[in-house]
C-alpha cells in the first residue's frame, strides 16, 4: 500500500490543493486504510518536486478537515476521516436547516437551494 500523486502543473489548480484532494480520496476510498504513515512534509515535497510550505500546507488542511491527525514526532497518519466528516457535515446541515427555518423558506425551497448548492459544488 502506497501513496500515489500525480501533481499536475498545468491544471490550473495549486498544487497544495491537488495534494490535499487526491490524498483526502484515497484516505476515504480506503486505499489508505486508518493508521497509514503519510511521509514526512520534507520527504513528499522531495519526492513530488514541490516545496515543503506547499505539502505543509496540504497537511494543515488535511488534518483540519479530520483526514489526517499528527502524533507529534511520530509522525502524521490517516485518521477515522468518515466519521469526523460526517459529524461535520451533519452539524453544517443541522446549522443550514434551522437557519432557513428562521428566515421563513418551506422544506421544499430549503431542499432545492442545498441541491442548487451542491450541484454548484461537483459541478453538475
């Protein structure tokens, strides 16, 4: 088992984004299972050609969205990700829901602006 990125240069994303994106799939597909090592900032950044601010900096967002946790001089692994996540997206629903409640919109228009949001959001 294997971390496998492929930064592309040329896609009009940061690279920092394409790290954090493609390392966050894999650690929800499973293809890095709770408990991977992930290779120290400096190391990655040697291995992908980037500098390490960049993979530092895809590891702070990683680890703020509950994918990855740090363990100091240990190292930083895959966290339980899905459970976090969820529990965060859950509670953003919960805040979203009372909220449009407040402001008067019915179930119907509260559904179809998250579906708007989300369509938005994947693209489609």
């Amino acid at each position: 088992m294997t971390l496998k990125i492929a930064i592309d240069v040329d896609a009009g994303i940061a690279p920092y984004e394409q790290l954090r994106a493609q390392i966050s799939e894999q650690a929800r597909a499973g293809a890095l299972p709770v408990g991977y090592k992930l290779p120290t900032v400096r190391g990655l950044a040697e291995e992908l050609g980037l500098a390490a601010n960049t993979v530092a900096k895809a590891y702070r967002a990683l680890e703020s969205d509950g994918v990855i946790e740090t363990r100091g001089r240990n190292g930083t692994f895959v966290a339980a990700a899905g459970s976090a996540a969820e529990r965060q997206v859950a509670a953003a629903a919960r805040t979203y829901a009372e909220r449009a409640q407040r402001l008067g919109l019915g179930r119907g228009e509260a559904l179809a602006a998250v579906e708007d949001a989300v369509r938005a959001a994947y693209g489609g």
